[in-house]
C-alpha cells in the first residue's frame, strides 16, 4: 500500500539522496562487520539486532504495530531456544512517511548492531530509502510494501513476503469475471500511482469485461458524475481503486443512485472505516481484496500483516542458524529460501518478489468488514 | 471528448444536471460568506473554509450525542428530529467559529489600519489554525483527562460503541440518510434529499437577501459597504457591522454544513479546504460581493463541474471549472453579476 503523493515522493527521493552521501562511513562500518566474526558455532551476530522500519505512529500507525507483535512473537520463540545466541529488535517510526524514512535509513545503516531490516512498512518509503540500503549492503525483507516497481529498481538486497500490485489486480480482475459473475466491469480510479496501478491491471486482466473507466480525485466528495456514467455504461460491477474514504463515498452514492451490481476495491480500502462512510447498508456486500490472509489459527499475533512479518522475520533468523555471519550471506540465503510461513509458501524470484502469493477478497455484511473468514482466489 | 456522455441520452443529461445544482446549491451557500465579507470589507476571508468544516463535524457530533454510535440508515423523515437539532449545533458552531476569527484575526488588523494584504495573510493563519485544531482534538481531550468520555468525539465512532481511526481520519455520521425518490422528471427520479438541499438552499438565500435589503441592520451592511466612513459619521457603528456580516454568513456556513451532511454523510479536519475552493470560486464566478451572484455562480460551477465530468471524465471536472472562470472573468472582470453589495437596490 502506498501512502503517499507523488510530489512527496520526490521530496523523499531527493532527502534520500542526501541521507546517502553523509552516509558514506556508515556503509564501510557495516563492512568491517562481516570481517569479525569467529569461526565457532555461535555467530557473529550473536547479540545484534534486526531493525523495523514503518510507521508506528500516524495514520497508519495500527498497521506497524501489527507488524511489530509479529518480530517479537518471532524472536521471543528463536530466543527462548537459543538463549546463547540473542537477537532483539530495534524500531525506527516513519509514521508510513517517504519524508520521514530516509533520515532513518541513514541511522539504521550506521548502527553497527543492526544485520537486517523488516520493511519499509509502505511502497513511499520503500521507494525513498530503497538505494541507501541497497547501496549499505543491508538485506531487507519488506512484509507489506506491494507496489510493483519497487523490485524493478535492481535492488538485490530488497525482498517481500507479499504479493504486489499486479498480482492482487491480476486476482480481482478473476474474481469479479468467475466467482462474482460479472459481465460488465466499470474500473474508477483516484489518480494515485497506487490506485493507477492497481485499477490499470484489473482493466487490462478484465479484457473486453471492462466496459468503461473514469477517474476521480482524492478529497473529492461528490461522486454524482461518476454514479450517472456507471448508471449509463449499464455496469453490473463497479472495481475502486483507491482508498478507504473515497471507496465508501463512491459506494454509497452508487447505492444511492440505484446502482445494485457488485463493488469491489482493493487493499487500500480494507479499513473498517470503509463501512462507517458508506454507511452499513450501502457497504454490505462490498468486496475488498488484500494479498494478506488472516492468521492460522493459534498464531499468537493479530491484525493484518502480523504474520507477514513474523515470516519475514523467521527467514533472518533461519539464515543466522545456516551459518551466515555477514549480510553478503544473509541476502544469499534470503535469495534461495524456501519455506513455509504462518502466511504461506514462501520463496523469492530474482527481483525479490515472493512467487506465489494468495490474494484474499474481505466482503462486508451486517455493516461489518470481516476480517477473520476472507476467500482465498484461487 | 465524449459529448454522447452528457447529450447522447436525455435522462442521463437531466441526472448530471440535477447532480450539479444540488451541490452547487452547497456551493452557493458557502459562497454567501465570503461575498458578504468581501462587500463589507474587500477582504476575501479565507478562515471561511474552516468555519463550514467546523459546523459539519457539529451535525455528526450531534447525531453521535442522540443516536449513539451504532450505525443506521434512516429515511429523512425520521432523521429529522436530530437534523433539526443539528442544523441548530451547526449554525451555532459555524456562527461562532466566525465571530472568533473576526475577533481575533480580523478586528486587531482593522482596528490599527493594517494593511488589507496583512488581514489576508492573517485569515490563512487562522485557516491552518482551525483546521489543525480539529485535527488535534484527541489532544486536547486528554489535556482535560477527557479522551476516554469524548473518544467517540474525538475519532470516528466504531459500531461497537469503541472508538476507531484517528482524529485526523474521515469522521463519519453513524446515522446515514437514505433518499427516497419523490417524483420523476423524464427518466430522472429526483429524491427527498436532492430537493431539500435545493429548496434550503434557495430559502435561506431569499432569507438572507432580505436580511441585507429590508432590515436596520441590513441597510448598516450596505452603508459600510458602500463608504465605511461616511457610515460611520452617520452614527453606524462599523465594528459592530462587520461582526454581523461574520456572523450572518457563519450561519449561512452551518445551514450548508448541515445540507452537506446530509448528503456526504462523512467529514475530515481537511474537508473544508475543496469546498472552500470551490465556493469562493462561485464567489468570483457570480460576481463577488453579490448575494444573487453567488446563488448564480454556485449552481452554474455545480453544473459545469457534472457537465464537464461527463464530457472529458471526472479529472476533468475541477479544470473545467476552473477554465469556465477564467473565461468569465476575461469576459466580465467583475464576475456575471458584478456590482458591489452596496450598490444593491435597497
């Protein structure tokens, strides 16, 4: 999910270029690291730390700590069994901001403690800090950040256990056409690089299903234009991409025009306020997708990407038992894990993308958003 | 360009039309203000925005206080008890956040012959200011050990009765008013609700105009307007005018608040920022310091905003309006009915 404007984006970019030529000493430390290590049994990054990165506070502040409780679950089981050989975690809040991170890339790739790094949180920030880690050394493992041109930047260090933007609109696109049934698919945007990319694939997997477009504007509040062109296009499914504010008022007014076919949004409008500004009665039966499923049962985290990063986790800590002991090795073995998480088969391609991912559809009924019995599309 | 959207088909023409004129009907209302204040003191008050976005968050603060949080959806008709009373919460709550900008960001400017350039600048403070008040209201409810009993105030109201989100997220109404259709004209089914916000809408513009034509206080407005010192020397007390003036188009502020709610159902610490845009663009559209101007300007941007949306697609619609005010005032500087709130027949 992106939480950001393009324009703050590039005010980011631009904080991070700067962040990476002061922080020029701080990669040639994390070098020195790899060379002290001892040969024994007990690695050399015994007693450091892994980093988090995203927002804990701010808007999306529920959604780091989610993450956070799933490191910790993640390393009070690796630490409970393997007293010698410690690893805690340090926390860096960006409030999900692409200003805020950069400033914090620097001081995580100058701590000489720090061997690897869950997140960023957000596509923003994973776009703004992406080159100092990479260029630091520093393998990370994002659990939530989804858009898809992060790892088409040639960053080796960076992965993520989560499906991207074109996977989720791949599986929508399925959804809506097989499971849900629709034959005329009227696809809305609000202009963002998310909802852009997110609705520009569900247009292109839907085919000739799509029968109209149009695009709206985030803070706008009338919808009635758009209500009348769905009306008109004879659409029996509406897909939003976008966020939770303007998918609720979208709904609602398509409700209120008359509209009956289904809506469908993505993970940016999986948020309980969507029901609570749509109202119950127009939210009901609404579909929102996420790549994120819920958690196994007796998972000892909740919220949504908590067992995304407990997985993410679990690979560094899977790489500090293989025997790595500086972060070349660790990004290698990053690179050729295989496994199964709490979120499900992992294994990364070459981009650091996950290859196989499972794209969730959350639908709202009795004025509530369900957030424990989401359908697999499969 | 698709000009089928908009003519290819009559019923969907009359649907963005009427679409249009009931926003722009919000539009004219908000509106209001700003060429009331514009007349009296060529001045643009830009706090406005905020003073509409103030009274929206009454209308949904009053509902939580007498429906509670449980989410509904109620006919107009049996919203209208609380819409009654929160029509009264907006109109207090906009009135008085207007009187305290004039007090504050206003009044000390004037009083010392600041510079007009200098109240502007002042005005766009106290927009930041309230807006970012709202946004903070969860601090200053724990300030006052408060956070726990206004936690539904303070954030968006969860249908368990357990707050959500935070204070700077979308606030939404519980209770979401469902409109029924009244009546057709051609294909187009116009609803309870589109004809409240217009019927309103032209009533309390008729109100208001006879407010500023008929009354003592009235002919005070347009005498300041006019010529503030030769008013004063005729024993109007311009100060006290001026605080009318704020006032009456606060009020103005909470009955559109309140229509918009109605409609929307949903607000946000920011909300006031596009519909303050807009309305002071309708403002300037119509002719600003024309009360007949701003109805004018209102529904005319309402429409052009849906006629535009329909045409060149909904990114469009702000440039289509933006252009069309362009084109006005190259055609007619002063706006489509421009003459100045003093000069109005009395």
């Amino acid at each position: 999910m992106i939480r950001s404007k393009k324009s703050l984006r590039g005010l980011a970019a631009l904080v991070g270029v700067a962040a990476l030529t002061l922080s020029a000493c701080g990669s040639s430390n994390n070098d020195n690291k790899s060379t002290s290590g001892d040969s024994g049994s007990k690695s050399a990054l015994c007693g450091k730390n892994l980093a988090f990165l995203g927002a804990l506070t701010g808007s999306a502040g529920a959604l780091g700590q989610n993450m956070v409780n799933g490191i910790n679950l993640a390393l009070k089981d690796y630490n409970a069994k393997n007293a010698s050989c410690k690893v805690s975690l340090k926390t860096f809040d960006s409030q999900g901001s692409p200003d805020k991170a950069p400033a914090l890339a620097t001081q995580i790739i100058n701590d000489d403690s720090i061997f690897g790094l869950i997140g960023p949180g957000f596509s923003g920030e994973s776009l703004a800090t992406g080159k100092t880690f990479f260029e630091a050394g520093l393998p990370s493992i994002s659990p939530s950040a989804t858009n898809v041109t992060i790892t088409q930047q040639g960053w080796t260090t960076w992965h993520r256990v989560i499906g991207n933007d074109d996977a989720q609109g791949a599986a929508d696109a399925k959804y809506l056409t097989s499971t849900a049934g629709a034959k005329k698919v009227y696809v809305i945007d609000d202009g963002q690089d998310y909802s852009k990319g997110l609705a520009g694939k569900v247009k292109s997997s839907l085919g000739s299903a799509a029968i109209g477009s149009d695009q709206i504007t985030v803070g706008q509040t009338d919808m009635s234009a758009v209500v009348t062109k769905v009306k008109a296009s004879g659409a029996d499914a509406v897909f939003y991409g976008g966020y939770y504010t303007e998918a609720g008022l979208l709904a609602k007014q398509l409700r209120q025009g008359g509209f009956t076919g289904k809506f469908m949004s993505g993970d940016g409008a999986e948020d309980p306020n969507f029901v609570k500004v749509a109202g119950a009665q127009a939210a009901n039966g609404a579909l929102l997708s996420a790549p994120a499923g819920p958690a196994p049962s007796g998972f000892g985290a909740t919220g949504l990407y908590a067992t995304q990063a407990y997985d993410a986790t679990n690979i560094f800590l899977a790489a500090l038992k293989d025997g790595a002991k500086d972060s070349e090795a660790i990004n290698k073995f990053i690179g050729s894990y295989t496994g199964d998480g709490a979120s499900g088969p992992i294994a990364f391609d070459s981009h650091g993308d996950i290859k196989q991912s499972t794209i969730y559809v959350y639908k709202v009924a009795n004025g509530t958003l369900d957030v424990d019995h989401p359908e697999a599309i499969k | 360009m698709d000009l089928g959207a908009l003519f290819g088909n009559y019923n969907n023409f009359l649907d963005f039309t009427v679409g249009g004129l009931v926003f722009g009907a919000i539009y004219a209302l908000i509106a209001l203000g700003y060429t009331m204040v514009y007349g009296v003191l060529q001045l643009i008050n830009f706090a406005h925005s905020e003073v509409v976005m103030y009274g929206t968050f009454a209308v949904a603060w009053t509902f939580v206080f007498f429906h509670g949080t449980g989410d509904a959806s109620w006919s107009l008709g049996r919203a209208l008890p609380i819409l009654l009373v929160a029509v009264v919460a907006a109109m207090l709550m906009s009135g008085g956040i207007a009187l305290l900008v004039e007090r504050f960001a206003y009044r000390p400017l004037i009083n010392r012959n600041a510079p007009k350039l200098i109240a502007l600048i002042s005005a766009i403070g106290a927009s930041f200011a309230l807006a970012e008040a709202m946004g903070l209201r969860d601090k200053f409810a724990k300030w006052f050990h408060l956070n726990e009993k206004l936690a539904n105030y303070t954030s968006s109201p969860g249908s368990s009765g357990k707050a959500m989100g935070q204070a700077r997220d979308v606030y939404s109404n519980p209770v979401s008013i469902q409109p029924h259709g009244l009546f057709h004209i051609g294909g187009y089914e116009v609803t309870d609700v589109d004809l409240l916000v217009i019927v309103a809408a032209l009533v309390m513009m008729f109100a208001l105009d006879s407010f500023v034509r008929r009354t003592k206080f009235g002919r005070g407005i347009r005498a300041v307007a006019q010529d503030p010192e030769s008013a004063a020397l005729m024993g109007v007390n311009s100060t006290r005018v001026v605080q009318v003036t704020f006032l009456v188009g606060g009020l103005m502020a909470g009955v559109a608040a309140t229509l918009y709610m109605i409609k929307i159902g949903s607000t946000r610490q920011d909300a006031g920022f596009i519909l303050g845009v807009k309305a002071f663009t309708a403002a300037v559209m119509g002719g600003i310091g024309n009360l007949r101007g701003a109805l004018l300007g209102g529904l005319l941007l309402g429409v052009m905003e849906n006629w535009g949306s329909a045409v060149f697609g909904s990114e469009w619609k702000d440039v289509v309006a933006f252009v069309l005010l362009v084109l006005i005032l190259l055609v007619r500087p002063s706006g489509l009915l421009g003459e100045a709130l003093g000069k109005a027949r009395a």
